[in-house]
C-alpha cells in the first residue's frame, strides 16, 4: 500500500466515525425533547459537542499534513482514542437517556 493509499484509509475512517458520531448526536438531540431530566442530559450533550468539535479541529489539521510523518502518526493515533472515548460517553448519555 503506497502513502497516498494510506493517507486515503486514513481519511475514510475518520469520514465514517464522524458520521456515526454525528448521527448519535442528532439521535440525543431528539431524545432530549419531553424528556424529564432535559436539563441534566442538555448540558452533558453540550459538552461532548464541544469535545468533539475541538477533536474534529485537532484532526483535521493533521489530515491536512503530510500522512507519512510518523510524529504525526502517534499524534494521530493519540487523538484517535480520545475519539473513542467521547464515542463512549455520547454511548453512555443515550443510555441515560433510555434511547
């Protein structure tokens, strides 16, 4: 597999888990309506918006550079997880939430 073919993967990846973020987002977005604990959930949903559009930030940038430095490749995969982590907790909010 050659850089650009790397590079490509890469970018399709962080494509598909921006969409599957995305849409858990819009499903918490629309659990929040008539739901009796709107206020609690509606701040806790607004700070993982804001981590996740730092993150998304942080990734882009390094999306942008060259994919074949490998100082940006730890950055990379160390952002990678932090991503994880604020899947499992927009995943622990719709729990909360009963969705």
């Amino acid at each position: 597999m050659d850089t650009e073919q790397l590079a490509e993967q890469q970018i399709l990846r962080y494509q598909s888990r921006m969409r599957h973020l995305d849409e858990m987002i819009e499903k918490a977005r629309k659990g929040l309506d008539g739901h009796p604990e709107k206020e609690k959930h509606k701040k806790t949903l607004a700070e993982i918006l804001q981590r996740r559009d730092d993150l998304k930030v942080k990734l882009d940038e390094l999306l942008l550079k060259n994919p074949t430095d490998p100082e940006e490749q730890v950055e990379k995969a160390g952002l990678m997880a932090i991503w994880e982590v604020l899947a499992q907790d927009l995943e622990a909010l719709l729990e909360a939430m009963g969705l």
